[in-house]
C-alpha cells in the first residue's frame, strides 16, 4: 500500500523536517512498492502544495484547505489524517512538536499503536528507534494494519527539494471539530539559521555564567561561522539562553555537520540530542567531563579564553 506523509509547512514552502520524513517513507515505499504521498493540510496553502510536490519520488500531493487547518490545530489535523487513513499502509510524520501534537491522536483514533523516533527501516513493518536516552537502540515490528510512525529527521538524510513532478489533488476539507481554538501565538524571530536544520551549531552550557557572557562569547563565534546558537538545559534553566536553544532529550534532537560544545559537561540527556552530529569539537576545563567521549576534537582549556582566540583566528 501507499506511504502517506504528514507535511510540516508554513502555507508558503515546506520545512526541512518534511524532506527527511519524505526520505524514510521512500524506503519504505521501495520495500513494500507503494507510492509516496503527501498531506499538505492549510489555508491558502497551495503554494506550499506546490513545494511539495516538486519532491523526487513524491506521487501525489493531497492539498485540503480550509479556515480549521490554518493554525494546525491538532484536532482538526487528525481528523483529516484520519479520514484519509484507509488507503495507506503507513503514515508518517516528522518527530517534530508539530508532529508529536498529531500523531498520538491518529494512532489513538485509528486504535493502534504509535512508533515514535524512528530512525531506520528495516523492513515494512520493522523499524529502529532509540531508547534509554539514546543509549540503546530498540527493533520494534509493528502488526498494525495501519501503521503510524514519527521519523526522527536526524535518522535519514534528506530528500531533495527539487526535481519531482507530482500531481496535487484537492481534498475536501473536514469540518472543525470546534474543540479547540486558535487565541495567538508569539514567533521568536532570529535571522540565524533554524536549530534543527543548521549546518552548524554553537551550544553552551552552565559554564557560561551569565546570558551576558553566553552573548559576549559565543555570538562572535557564532557570527564568524553563520551558525545556529544551542545551550544545554542547564544554561536555559539558569535563565541563560532561551528555551527555544535548548537541545537534548527534552530540547531539541539537531545533527549538523559540526556542532561546538563549549562549557558543557555532556549529561546524557545532552547527549542524546546531538551525538549524531558528524563533526563534534568540545571545549572544556574539565577533562573528566562526558563529553569528551563523544567529540570527535577535544580542548582541554578555558572556554573564556580558548574561544576569543579561535574568534580572532578566523
């Protein structure tokens, strides 16, 4: 049967998290022969429809647009999700808040269970996921006759933007279920790169201070490389950094091509959010500290020194 994938958008263009998802239902179509389709669930979304559609290897793309999907009101996506269900073996959705929101409610509905972080196809109804913070890897086999999955983006590279040609299909939206409703929201604007899809990542930890030094020290570094800014819980619980920086277990799981971790003592719960980066650089006096066994360069040295002079050497 068809693989469905659960697009995460903005109206207007895809987001990163939908291209690795799209990657781990294109293994899954190969092993079952099915086809890739996508959900573009919005209001006056089409261009987002059409971004979706430019995929390598997508299909189709369903494109149901109503006022009730504009906010992505968990609800109401499920309901749409759900009513598509009986024609797709699998359904997918990026391990994103976003996806996190609407899965469980589909599998609930559905009355199966839910794989979550999947991070690689074994088979059609087989897939791996981490548990124990990462520690361990679980082979989980699903019987369901729909199965519902969350794909862990950092588990599969992703599709290309371009390239595809697929149909788009409008659907007809289902009512709002009118059980919830949008009041507002408040967007933190950044002109860096978005955390879970930067390239690379500047991250701090307790050792910073204050959120004057975490500024002060890591911005230029930051500033010099183009990248995204990162914290352990720790700094964002001491009021540090903000919560939208944080990565780990309970933040957020990122993979760039180089992440630096500067005054972090690498708890596992850090560690399972972004061991899968594939270049770590780790900084610290400490030369006990877990971290170490996971960089791929360590320095042993003053974070408030080492990195000013690694500033002024780019």
């Amino acid at each position: 049967m068809a693989v469905l994938v659960i697009a995460e958008h903005d109206h207007k263009s895809i987001k990163g998290a939908t291209l690795n998802t799209v990657a781990a239902a294109l293994e899954i179509a190969k092993l079952g022969g099915g086809d890739v389709h996508v959900l573009v669930a919005g209001h006056d979304a089409a261009a987002a429809a059409q971004a979706a559609a430019q995929i390598p290897g997508v299909a189709k793309v369903l494109h149901a647009d109503d006022a009730g999907l504009a906010h992505g009101l968990a609800e109401n996506v499920a309901a749409q999700v759900v009513a598509l269900a009986s024609g797709y073996g699998h359904i997918l959705f990026p391990a994103t808040a976003a996806g996190k929101n609407v899965s469980p409610r589909v599998a609930a509905l559905l009355d199966v269970g839910q794989i979550s972080d999947a991070t690689r196809v074994v088979s059609t109804d087989t897939f791996e996921r981490p548990i124990y913070a990462g520690n361990a890897i679980a082979t989980v086999q699903s019987s369901d006759t729909v199965k519902v999955i969350t794909v862990r983006t950092t588990g599969f590279d992703a599709a290309p933007s371009s390239g595809g040609s697929a149909a788009v299909e409008a659907l007809a939206a289902v009512t709002d279920s009118g059980s919830s409703s949008f009041l507002g929201s408040e967007i933190a604007k950044n002109d860096r790169p978005e955390l879970t899809a930067a390239k690379i990542i500047v991250s701090g930890g307790r050792a910073m201070g204050s959120s004057e030094k975490f500024d002060s020290v890591l911005t230029p570094l930051a500033d010099k490389l183009g990248a995204a800014l990162g914290a352990s819980r720790a700094a964002v619980d001491a009021g540090y950094a903000p919560n939208d920086w944080q990565v780990g277990q309970t933040g957020k799981i990122v993979a760039p091509t180089l992440y630096i971790a500067c005054g972090i003592s690498g708890a596992i719960q850090h560690l399972a959010g972004m061991k899968d980066s594939k270049v770590i650089v780790a900084i610290n006096k400490d030369a006990e500290a877990p971290i170490f066994s996971v960089a791929d360069y360590g320095l042993e040295a003053d974070l408030f020194v080492a990195v000013p002079e690694l500033v002024a050497a780019l």
